[in-house]
C-alpha cells in the first residue's frame, strides 16, 4: 500500500522577469525535491551554468562564490525551515530569481513504481 502521509520536501523554482520592474516572472523550472542537500547541488550547479544566462563578468563570479562557499549558510537557513534565494541581472535586462522553501507534499506516485517485480495487489 503506498503511503499517503505528507512529506517533507523543497520546492525549487528558476523564474525569469522580462524587466527588473515586471511583476509576472516565467517559470523556468518548477520541481520539488526529497532534501535540501539536493535542492542547494541543484541551484549551485544551475548558478556554475550561468554564463548560458549571458550575466557580466562581476555577477558570474558573484554566482560562483556562492556557488563555492556561500551555500553552507543556505544549507543552514533551510534546515531552520526557512526559504531562500538568488538574483542575477541578465546583460538582456532580464532578472533570474532562484528559490528554495520547505514544503510538506503529498506523493501521487509510489516510490517504488519501477521495481522489476510489481505489487500482486496492483492486479486483483
């Protein structure tokens, strides 16, 4: 029987604003993730392929600073049960926002949906 109680997880989203001054951002990636050690490994590595975002010399190395050492805080707010987040000016005028929020989710699939041998319960 799968299991129906909440989880614990980390909503990770990349959003994009057109302009520093839009209030509607296009999501660029929206997922959630079992840890927080995951969902920081995901912004860092995102943070480290910036330069595909075209951002200034001054803003990439600021992205992997943080991407270096800046992290170990992160890790440490999220583990308090609070949110964070990053923002890089494009050289476009775009602005990209990542952020990362504890959240209790419910999983619509079971864990164990690939395993070789299915559940005999699943054919009755």
């Amino acid at each position: 029987m799968a299991d129906t109680s909440p989880h614990l997880g980390y909503w990770y989203e990349t959003l994009r604003y057109p302009t520093a001054h839009s209030p509607v951002p296009t999501a660029a990636r929206l997922t959630m993730l079992p840890t927080a050690f995951r969902a920081v490994r995901a912004l860092r590595c995102e943070l480290r392929a910036a330069h595909v975002f075209a951002v200034s010399a001054r803003e990439s190395r600021r992205a992997v600073d943080w991407a270096d050492s800046g992290y170990v805080a992160a890790m440490a707010v999220l583990c308090q049960g609070r949110g964070i987040g990053f923002t890089l000016p494009l050289r476009t005028g775009e602005i990209a926002e990542w952020h990362i929020r504890p959240a209790r989710y419910l999983p619509l699939v079971s864990p164990n949906w690939c395993d070789d041998r299915p559940d005999p319960a699943m054919f009755k």
